[in-house]
C-alpha cells in the first residue's frame, strides 16, 4: 500500500505538470496526486506497528531522492528521523494495556506527510481525535492507564534524585489510584505481557524528545507534571476530604501524604487547590453564584481536574510536535507543486462486555469509515468499466446510512438526544436520556433494539455493520459534557512551574472556543456548549471530506487468535474480522460484476495453450522425427515473430467463447433429456478422442459470428473481463489441458528413459562379446555410415532394426586392417565411430 501510494502519487504529479504545460483541464479528472492509506482492524491486529512501518518506507523513498541520503549520510534531526521519531512520543502519553492489546491506541491520528514535487519528504502534520479521557481516572480489571505513568515509576528510568524531586523514590503503580484497578489487580488476560520493560520505553521517549529538540528543563517539567497528576489522583482516595456542615461541604485534609507533594509538584497552594475542587461556579440569570460541594462531588471535581490537565498535557505534545515536524516554510513554492500522503491510524470495531459512550462513538467512527470504503471500491468499479468501455449492469451493495442516521441524524439521532439532555443540566440524568432515546429511536429504525430486561437495566442495542452491540448508559451524560472546571485554568494559571501554565492557557482556549461556538449556534441549537459527542462527529465529517479529496489505500490489519499466541490460527476469528472489516462485502461486490481482468498479453500468456486444444490441427505441419545432426554448422538465434496482443487476443477469446457455448448447449440437450449416445461427456472419453470432440465443437462455428458477452466475457480496450462461472469453466479447461499435456510430456520422458536404458544394455552386450572368439568375425558392419575423417555420424532408429549379431559384428573390422573402431556418444540418442589406431603388438586375436 505504501509503494502504491508513493507511485500514485508521483503519477498524479507528473500528470499535473503535463496539464499545466498543455492547458487540459479536463483531461484526466480521475487522477489524484494527493493519496490517503487508511489502516483499519481490530484491536491488537498491528494498526500502530504498520502505520510505523509505512511511515519507515515512506521515509527511505525520500531518502533515495536525496543525493545527500542516498551516498550514506545520516542526521540524526533530519525531516525523516523528526516524523519516526514522534511515534514514540505519542505512543507514551496515548496508548496503553487493554484486555486484547498490550500497546493499544486509546486515539485516533492522521499524519499528513507533505512531499516536494521530486518525491522528497518536506514535513508533516498530525490531527488527532478522541483521546479516551476516561482511561485516565480508572480503567478495568486487567487494563492499565497511559504508559507514561508506569515510565516514570519504572526503577532505572529517573535517577535517584529525580524521583526524590518528584516524590516517588520509594513508590510503585499499586501506590497511585489512577494505576492500579480493582484492588491492584492489574494483569492483562493475554498469555504474553509485551511491554513491561518500562525503563527501556522511557529511554527510547528521551531520545525522541532529544530529537524533537526538547531541552532539558522542558523535559524535567513535564515529567513533574505528570508526577503531579499522580498524586493528585490520591486525593480522590477515601480521607482526602473531610466534611463540614452536616456532610454539604468539605476542605481538603491537610494530613493527606499526597497533598504536599501535588502542591509543590503543580505549583500551586493549598487554598488555590481547595477552592478549585470543592467549590463550583456557574452563571445564573447573569450573575456568577458560588456553589459548595460535597466530598463525592469534590471528588468527581478532581477527576475532572486530572482529565481536563493530562488532555492539554496530551494537546501540547501535539503541537509542539508539529513545530518541529512542519519542516521548511520558506520553501513556498515546492509545497504549493508538491503533494502529501495521509495515513489514517484509527481505532477499529469495538465490543466489549460492558460498552459506553467511547465504544458508541469508536463504533460511530467506523460506521461511517466503512460507508466511504464500500461506496469507494463501488466507483472504483464504475470508473474501471466506463474506462474500458464494457457493458454492465448496476450492483447493488448493502449501505450502512440508516445506522449513521440512527446515531447523527438532528433531532432524532442518539447523539442529538444526548446533547439535547446534556443542555437541561440538572433536571436530566442517564436514566431520562435513556428514556428519550426509547422513545424516539424504537420506532424509526430497524436498527435499533431494547427488550423489557434491558429497558428496565437502562440499555439499548444496534445492529452494526459488523455485528449486534450493547450499549450500557450509565455514565453516558457526564462523558458527552466533560466540562472543563472553570477554576482549573485560574487554578494553574498562578503555578510556580511554566508547562503548568502553558495547561492553564490550553485550558483557557477551550473554555474561550466552547463559548464562542455556544454563542453562534444560538439561534441554530439549544446546546449551551459543544459537546463531546458533537466535537467528535464534526470531526469525523472534516476527516471523511479530506479523505474523499485523495485516493485512499486500505490496510486491513487481522489478528490470528484473541491471545496473540504466535502460531496458532483461528479459523473463525479470521473470518469474523473479515466480515466486520467489509472485505466479505467488497468481494460480493466485485464478484456481482467482472471480478477476472487480464491484459491481452497476459491472457495469452495463460489461456494460449487452449487455442491448440480447440481447434482442428489436420492441417498442422507433421515434424520428422528424425533430424541429421551437423556438429560444424552454426544456427543463428531466430528471433521471435512479433504479434499483435489484441488481434490474438481476440481470436483466442472467440474460440473460448465459442467453446463455452457448444458446451453450454450441451448441458442444456442433457437437462432435456436428449439421447445419452448423442451428447458424450468430456470425462467418458479417452484425452484424445476429448481433445478431438473439443475442437469439432469450436471448428463446427468457426465462421458464425459470436457474442462474446453471452458467454461471460467482455472485450475492454485494454483488458479482458470474465464473469466469475466464465472464468471457473475456463480454469476448469485449462486444468484439463495441462494435466493431458503433461500426461503425454511424461510418457515422452519414460520412453527416453526407457531407450535410454535399452541402449545401455545393448552396450554391455557388445562389451561382452568383444572378447569372445565370435567376435573375430570378420563381417563388415551393417550400418547406414557418412564417413567423415574422424566421426561417422549413424542413423540411430535403421541401427535399433538390427539384430544382436548384426550389430555385434559391425563393431569389428578384418586382422589385417589391424584398426578399432570406439563408439562415442554425441548426444540426444544418436553415436558416432571413432577410428583407432593401434599397435599391432598389443593386439591379441
């Protein structure tokens, strides 16, 4: 996928300038230079190490184009080493341990990588989408949260007076609650744990901040950020808050062990800290009105907390990363003639025990990927035969639109109920948006199910593409609204730590963003804020318009078996990623129409053979099976006689397609039942007498016109379409004329053999017989003999007619003579005499 991508590319580009210089606009519409590859599966199938292997060849190719590059110069801050190098850094803070993956993207991205119009890689740019916040305050049983956590805390990876500096010299991943799960339990149900050297993790994430051109202090402080958050997430621990006012209110507990550490880590005191997560502010009727909390929800206030910081820690890595990854601004006019590469690393089909609201739009995602995959292969089969001028009917492929407007459609989708319950604040909870759901969705879409058990649970199913998912809603409304505490940017903006405030200033621009958009969709929606959900689905519709402005490459990526234990396949496994990956659909796709394309050359190349088999060859010239051989004459190499590919092409189609026809009529004689005499299957006769009622049928019409699209093939300008029962009779053919072809090859070979081994004996014979006194005879040899000086060259089939004796005795010449003759072999069956001269007084007679 990544050469092809590369290849289309620099076609599209070329072909851009040969528009340009001769003004054809409206010449090859269908050509795109720029090329998107979309890699897709399920989790833990190698989306995240393929998208690393593309990145890897793409940035080789450049090299190449680079003179510098190609003589063996490496720079270690080159283009291509920032672009491999960045993987690293996104792979610590955005992905972790899951039940069926080890390194599991917990976020989409699409890196867009910008090439001159030489094919030199000029710079790149990464989006991203959906980072699972939820992750970061608990995960399941068996999971784990981001692998920066467990980096820091690995032993070896700080020094010993970092982790002092940071509070964690003594401390391990049970000791933190947004590390550990359900009472420490933390072991992932896969039979391999890959990814537990968290030192070595953490070094490789040093070198490529090195390389991305992190200072020391950038680096240092933002590892005590995240050292903070891990403190932080204790707070949310049983005894962190004490309550105050008959249990409405609640400080924070001075004698908490991880309070002075998140103080001094985060930069902040201990009463900026206190008023942020146990007091709310919000606006009413334009007044801002304080509001205390009470312990549970100045918990929830320091989740909120932890999740709105790490996802603009999250934000900033991306941002910084495209700095240094941009490459040359200056050179304007190369990026404006040159063109990118896409590839989409996003996360696959999801179904879990329990899903939420981040498996509904992960599912979403790929609904809407999958449309634009079968509608893509469907005009690709379009533009093929409207290029090739062939006739076709429409095919019909399943459309997944009605589960897209299940989810998005306004007004009635699950998602605008969603946002439209998150707008009534308080008054609604999971349980009424549940509810709205039922009520609006049961009867407008096949789609959607919810029986009386799971109604009375508060769950909901659909019928995805790929399969039946259930959905639970618990949860549901506070991951759509995910607010932003408003006291966390002016918590932050008064830190003593500079990448602190840099969080505060994120912060700051989505609280400022969500307000604006609020403001302008007033008379447009009731929503007071965009939501998560509503983020997510613009998103989504921005990623679909740049994809359809490129010519996509899909990499479906399959996993053998749930436990990634290598060697071993699973057979069922296999085929349901198959089917929920589209592959199943696209081949029905393809199959409906002309799924069998070959160019002329290569279609003679593989079906010539039957040209022989289906005609008459009574008037085939007959090669002598004898042939003089002249060891002194030189043949010239004759060169091969150039034909035209179509014109053969075209007879050799009629023939097949005459011959599928006469078959056809047959099959159709003995469904009438015509008498069995009369009509011979090709299995009930000998392979000669096949061959020959073969070749009668097709020489019987030789002269009648036929359609080739009756019998399933169609004549392209370039190609030769057949129809899957077409292409199935003609291999079937083609099977039975190889297998009669090598049947009379090996029956050739034996007899040489055998031959060879009848003249090997009749040898031994002579040898024998020299020594005998019959083998003084004088009888002159009774062989046809061309007498040359040194060789006489024997006519080997009048020699095999003789008798033994005969043959015996022209081995011998008279005593006087005193001269031997000694048979030498020239090869392909046929000998020569050589003449002897001997001393006579080592003759004995």
């Amino acid at each position: 996928a990544a050469d092809s991508a590369y290849r289309g590319m620099m076609r599209g580009l070329d072909f851009s300038r040969i528009i340009l210089e001769e003004e054809k606009k409206d010449e090859g519409a269908d050509i795109v230079a720029d090329q998107s590859i979309l890699v897709s599966g399920e989790s833990g199938a190698g989306k995240t190490v393929t998208t690393k292997f593309i990145m890897q060849y793409l940035a080789a190719l450049s090299k190449k184009v680079d003179s510098e590059h190609a003589a063996g110069t490496s720079d270690k801050s080159s283009i291509e080493q920032r672009v491999l190098q960045s993987n690293a850094i996104l792979e610590a803070f955005g992905n972790a341990r899951t039940l069926r993956n080890d390194n599991s993207s917990r976020f989409g991205k699409f890196i867009e990588l910008r090439f001159s119009d030489r094919g030199r890689l000029m710079g790149a740019s990464i989006d991203t989408y959906l980072l699972e916040k939820a992750r970061i305050v608990g995960h399941t049983c068996g999971e784990r949260t981001y692998h920066i956590f467990y980096e820091v805390l690995a032993k070896g990876a700080l020094t010993t007076a970092d982790r002092k500096k940071f509070f964690i010299n003594n401390s391990a991943a049970s000791d933190f609650a947004i590390t550990t799960s359900d009472e420490g339990r933390n072991r992932s149900r896969l039979l391999h744990n890959a990814y537990d050297d968290h030192a070595k993790m953490f070094e490789e994430l040093m070198t490529a901040m090195n390389t991305m051109e992190f200072n020391r202090s950038e680096q240092m402080e933002i590892l005590q950020a995240v050292c903070g958050l891990l403190h932080l997430s204790n707070l949310t621990l049983e005894g962190a808050f004490l309550e105050t006012n008959d249990g409405e209110e609640c400080v924070l507990n001075q004698s908490s062990p991880s309070l002075k550490p998140t103080l001094q880590l985060l930069g902040v005191s201990y009463e900026a800290l206190n008023a942020a997560v146990t007091t709310v502010q919000f606006k009413a009727v334009g007044e801002l009105v304080k509001k205390n909390l009470n312990a549970t929800q100045a918990t929830r206030a320091v989740q909120a907390l932890i999740k709105g910081a790490y996802d603009s820690i999250f934000s900033i890595l991306v941002d910084r990363i495209n700095s240094c990854i941009v490459g040359p601004t200056s050179d304007k006019e190369i990026m404006e003639e040159g063109a990118f590469i896409g590839l989409l690393d996003i996360f696959g089909f999801e179904s879990f025990e329990t899903n939420s609201f981040e498996q509904l739009c992960i599912n979403y995602c790929n609904e809407s990927l999958q449309q634009q995959f079968n509608r893509f292969v469907f005009k690709l089969e379009q533009q093929e035969y409207r290029r090739e001028g062939i006739k076709w009917d429409m095919i019909e492929f399943e459309d997944n639109q009605d589960i897209l407007d299940l989810i998005e459609r306004k007004h009635g989708g699950i998602l605008s109920v969603l946002d439209e319950q998150c707008k009534l604040g308080m008054r609604c909870n999971d349980k009424t948006f549940v509810s709205a759901v039922y009520k609006k969705c049961m009867s407008t879409s096949d789609r959607f199910d919810a029986s009386k058990k799971q109604q009375s649970q508060g769950k909901f199913s659909i019928h995805h593409y790929a399969g039946i998912v259930e959905y639970d809603t618990t949860g549901f409304m506070e991951k759509n609204k995910d607010e932003i505490p408003m006291e966390a940017s002016e918590l932050f903006s008064n830190s003593a730590c500079g990448f602190v405030r840099n969080i505060a200033q994120v912060i700051s621009t989505q609280l400022d963003g969500a307000q604006k958009e609020s403001k302008r969709n007033v008379m447009k929606s009731s929503i007071s804020r965009v939501s998560v959900g509503g983020q997510f689905s613009s998103q989504l519709q921005k990623l679909r318009r740049r994809i359809d402005e490129t010519h996509p490459h899909y990499v479906r990526c399959l996993k053998p078996n749930d436990q990634l234990e290598p060697g071993r396949f699973d057979l069922n496994i296999v085929v349901d990623q198959l089917r929920c990956g589209g592959i199943l659909e696209a081949i029905r796709v393809s199959r409906a129409g002309f799924p069998h394309r070959y160019t002329f050359d290569h279609f003679n190349s593989r079906f010539g053979i039957l040209s022989s088999a289906l005609t008459s060859s009574a008037n085939k010239p007959r090669v002598p099976r004898v042939v003089k051989l002249n060891l002194k004459r030189k043949v010239a190499a004759s060169k091969k006689h150039r034909t035209d590919g179509k014109k053969s092409c075209e007879g050799l189609v009629k023939v097949i397609a005459q011959w599928i026809l006469a078959e056809r009529e047959n099959e159709k004689k003995k469904e009438e039942g015509a008498n069995p005499n009369d009509v011979l299957a090709p299995e009930a006769l000998s392979p000669r007498s096949f061959w020959k009622t073969q070749a009668s049928q097709t020489t019987q019409k030789s002269n009648e016109v036929v359609d080739t699209s009756d019998a399933g093939i169609q004549f392209g300008a370039t190609k030769v379409f057949l129809l899957q029962d077409t292409f199935d009779t003609i291999e079937r053919l083609r099977g039975q004329v190889m297998g009669f072809n090598a049947t009379k090859i090996s029956s050739l070979v034996r007899m040489y053999l055998a031959r060879r081994a009848y003249l090997a004996l009749v040898r031994t014979c002579r040898d024998s017989m020299i020594h005998t006194d019959f083998a003084r005879s004088n009888t002159a040899p009774a062989i046809f003999e061309s007498m040359s000086k040194d060789l006489v060259d024997v006519n080997l089939e009048i020699f095999e007619l003789k008798t033994s004796i005969e043959r015996a005795s022209s081995f011998f010449t008279e005593k006087s003579e005193q001269t031997e003759y000694e048979w030498v072999s020239i090869g392909h069956g046929r000998f020569a005499k050589r003449k002897v001269s001997i001393d006579s007084d080592f003759v004995d007679f």
